[in-house]
C-alpha cells in the first residue's frame, strides 16, 4: 500500500450538495453550484473536496439509497457535470472524492428488483435473503419480507428501503448464510470494482465509503471485511495512482490495516471524539457529561487523548485519521457556542495530527437548526444539513427559488452569519479558519505525519503541544485565565494568537493565556 503523496496536505471541504449553491433556481442545489463556487475554496484555501451521493436516488435517505451507481441524479445535473466538476476542480488544483455506498442499495435499484424475482437469476444472490419469509430477525440482523413475490425476506443496513448487498458472512451458520468465497459475495464484489471503475475512469480522486465495516456480516473479528478492502486496495494501486480511500469505520487501526488511507474518529466506534465536542447541551447525539471544548473547562482532555494517542502511534507510516469538524450525521460544533468558542476549536482541529475535513458552513459557524420537520430520512439531522449562506438576500444567497421551494429552509435568525460578511470583518471566524488553512500548507510541522508532543498536565486545561521542532501551540477553551512554565529551547514568537503570550526567562518559558484565547508560535 502506498498512500498518495497529496494526501499529507490535503484539507477537505464536505460538500452537501443539495444545499450547497442552487444554480438553476429550482431550490435544490447541484454540481453547477459547486463549480461556481470553486473560486471560493479555492480562496478559503481548501484543496480537496467530499462530496455527499450524488447518484441517482429516491432520496429516501438523502441519496444513500442508491438505484443507480453509474448515473448522476438528474436534481444534481448529469455525468458530464460531474465530469466538468472534476476537471474545472483539478483544474485548480483541487481533488474530487466522491461518496461510495458499498454497504446497500436502494429497493427500487434494478439489482435489487431482479434479485427480488421469483425465479432465479444472476442477481438472485446480490442481497442477502433468508429462505422464508417468516424469518425476520437473527440477532442484530433485521429482515423485511411481505414487499416481493421471492419467498423470504432481505437483510436492511439502515432502514427499511436499503438492502443489504451479500459480501458473505464471516462465521456462516444458518442455511441461507454464504461465506466469503463463495460466488454471490464474489460477484457483489466485482460488481463493487466496476462501480469504482467507472468513476476513476472519469477523473475521480477517490472514495469516501460509507459504513466501511458493515459489508462482511457476522465478521467478529474483521478478518474478511479486511480482506475485502486489501483486495480492493491491491486492484486500486494497480490500476489507479494516486487515488484515496476514506473509511466511515471509526477504528483508525483496523481500516488503515484493511487499506484505507484515512479514516475518521466520530461519535461511534473508538471513544474520544464525544470528549472534545458533545457535552450535555448535545441534541445529537445525546449530550453525556461535559466535554472538553466547554468554557466551563469541566471536561479532560485525557478522554480524547488516550485513545487518539494509541491510534495514531498505531497507524505512524501507513495512513492517517481524521477528526473532522462536522457532517451531515452529527449536531454542528456552533451548539451553545459563539465566535471565541470556535475559533479555539477550529485552532485545535487545524494544527492537530491528523487529515481535517471542514464539513460546509462550519467555517462561518453555521447553526444547527434544531426541531426542523425531517427531510429525506434526516430526522434530528435534518438540522445540520440546511443551506449555506452566502449573504444576506433571498434564502442567504443559496438560491433564486422563490422560499417555498428551498430544499430546506434557510436560518431564520437575523444574527445568522454569513461568508460575505464574515469574509468584510478581518476578525471573523472566516478569516481565522483561511489563516489557520494557509498555515497548515505552509508549515511542514503541522502536516499529519509532523511529531506531536503534548506539554499538558491533568485535564488539559489549558491544551499546550509542540509540533515537530519549530511550533508550540497553545489553546484554552475556558473562562479562566492560566499561567504555565514550560522548558525553554529558544524564542517563541508569535505567528498567530489571541489572549496568548510567551514571556522569556533565562530558567524557561512563561506561557500566558487567557479566556478562550489560543496561541501558534514560531521557536527559533
């Protein structure tokens, strides 16, 4: 496995696209959107992009009930947009990764209706389908049946429109359970390889997969599900340079290890990244106890920090995680927090150890609109994925549809910030997030792989760390103010920072900071 050179320099943007940048009018956004908005990442510096499912869909589940791998979702635009997409992207230097759902499919894609067939096909076996239709749970799968003429019932990743695809069972111990090798899970498979084809073909940079894990079921100890993915890794270092895969897996050791390039610590899978974001104001998911970035300083930062210290020494060489600022799954950062709080935040996720992804809006703190009605299976997500807002017209600049055929309504709040006026306040979060961008590009120590030394003692209050032998960092997520003696190894000089000095003594370094202040030094 080779992971692609560009990769340690990447910082994504993730990119909703129905709420994006609306360019036809009709209150959904689409690809055009994107491209017209390239200039903009561009300037805010982002070189990488994620797109959300862009296939074609019932959108039952915001396109992650895909009925079509091979063909743009005619609300987004065709596949000569998204082939313009990609070329008008590298064109400035920007790669392009698309959403991969590997996991299941819609029920209305034409798989899936064959296989739902009476008579047997070659598609008979692509899902998985008990032999009766009585049989609908076994274990922590859960079947549907009663829909289809085929007598039994299919296996549902998610919800009850998403059949499961058959990659095989692990451990297989009931009748209609295949193994690994044999030619259903095989051919799933291969079928899986000439979806990927068919985009690289098309200039694609990579995949973002969704519910890496999942796909082996009854898999204890990820045995096959790595070999899937090593196999697909091996076809892709063949075949294609120079291209990433992303899981959606939350165990950074066991996707790296299966052949992925990053993967992301989330609210699932290895504990942490709750401990830095979701305290008990958290809607989504469920706030517990208080978490590290409150002002209260009630949270420790060792909750994040023993697990990410161990992934991280883990996978040292052979890929890296990411802590992204958001998604489309998870309640915005913005919740119970103002501009100071997510400059602080956004100083940590862009000078840590790992690949950033800045999910869209949060680089102007979007707000997660909470109790919105649920939209395209969204629920209490629903919340986060609302239009950007670009400025202070109609729906904030996402669309020229008149209001009532947005996709999704647009914040109400007079307050609700905006790119064209954060981009004319030189102290707006915009221009912090651009700074805290170009410092990561320009900095050889703040790249993924760049040694981290954490200076900190108990709780993590305030948050102080050296990156490689030219930067001290400091942050303070509280309301107090904290006065800390580190060894000194030179000057420390200023490169960016707000309530936050380093005095000089000839025994060491005074570092002082105030409440929510944070500190990027320069050690000469």
């Amino acid at each position: 496995m080779s992971t692609p050179a560009w990769l340690k320099q990447a910082v994504f943007y993730q990119v909703y696209p129905q709420s994006f940048f609306d360019s036809n009018a009709d209150g959904i956004g689409d690809l055009e959107g994107i491209v017209t908005k390239l200039d903009y990442l561009t300037e805010l510096g982002v070189n990488a992009l994620w797109i959300n499912p862009c296939f074609e869909s019932p959108f039952r589940d915001a396109g992650y009930d895909v009925s079509n791998y091979l063909s743009v979702a005619s609300r987004y635009g065709d596949n000569a947009a998204l082939e313009r997409l990609v070329a008008e992207a590298h064109r400035r230097d920007i790669r392009v990764c698309l959403d991969l759902v590997a996991g299941h499919t819609s029920d209305q894609h034409p798989w899936f209706i064959e296989s739902s067939r009476p008579e047997t096909n070659e598609y008979s076996d692509r899902y998985i389908w008990t032999h009766s239709p009585w049989f609908t749970v076994d274990g922590d799968l859960r079947f549907i049946s009663g829909t289809t003429d085929r007598t039994g019932a299919f296996a549902i990743n998610f919800f009850a429109h998403q059949p499961a695809l058959n990659y095989g069972f692990g451990e297989p111990n009931r009748s209609y359970q295949q193994g690994y090798d044999e030619p259903g899970p095989c051919a799933t498979r291969a079928a899986l390889k000439e979806v990927m084809a068919f985009w690289l073909d098309r200039g694609v940079d990579g995949f973002r997969v969704d519910m890496a894990a999942s796909l082996v079921k009854r898999d204890p100890h990820g045995i096959h599900i790595r070999r899937l993915w090593r196999d697909v890794r091996q076809w892709l270092d063949a075949n294609y340079t120079e291209r990433v895969l992303i899981a959606e897996w939350g165990e950074p050791e066991r996707a790296i290890d299966a052949g992925f390039d990053v993967d992301f610590m989330l609210h699932f899978g290895v504990p942490g990244y709750d401990a830095l974001f979701f305290g008990p104001e958290s809607r989504f998911p469920p706030g517990r106890t208080a978490c590290y970035f409150d002002a209260s300083a009630e949270g420790d930062f060792r909750r994040f920090w023993e697990t990410f210290s161990f992934q991280h020494e883990r996978i040292r060489g052979k890929g890296y995680l990411s802590i992204p600022s958001g998604n489309h799954d998870i309640q915005r950062p913005s919740v119970g927090r103002d501009r100071a709080d997510l400059k602080v935040i956004q100083t940590f996720l862009l000078t840590w150890p790992q690949v950033p992804f800045l999910y869209y809006g949060d680089e102007i703190g979007m707000r997660y609109l909470a109790d919105l009605p649920s939209k395209e299976g969204g629920y209490e997500r629903t919340g986060s994925r609302t239009p950007m807002q670009w400025d202070d017209s109609a729906l904030a600049g996402f669309s020229g549809a008149p209001e009532q055929l947005s996709h999704l309504p647009i914040d109400p709040s007079p307050e609700r910030p905006t790119v064209a006026a954060q981009r004319a306040d030189e102290d707006s979060l915009w221009h912090h997030v651009e700074r805290l961008i170009y410092l990561r590009q320009t900095e050889p120590d703040l790249l993924p792989d760049a040694p981290i030394e954490l200076l900190s003692e108990g709780n993590g209050y305030p948050l102080v760390y050296r990156r490689g032998e030219t930067l001290l960092i400091a942050i303070n997520p509280g309301s107090h103010t904290h006065e800390v003696r580190l060894e000194r190894t030179g000057d420390a000089e200023p490169v960016l920072a707000y309530h936050c000095r380093v005095g000089h003594e000839d025994s060491g370094w005074i570092l002082h900071i105030g409440a929510r202040g944070y500190g990027i030094f320069g050690i000469r």
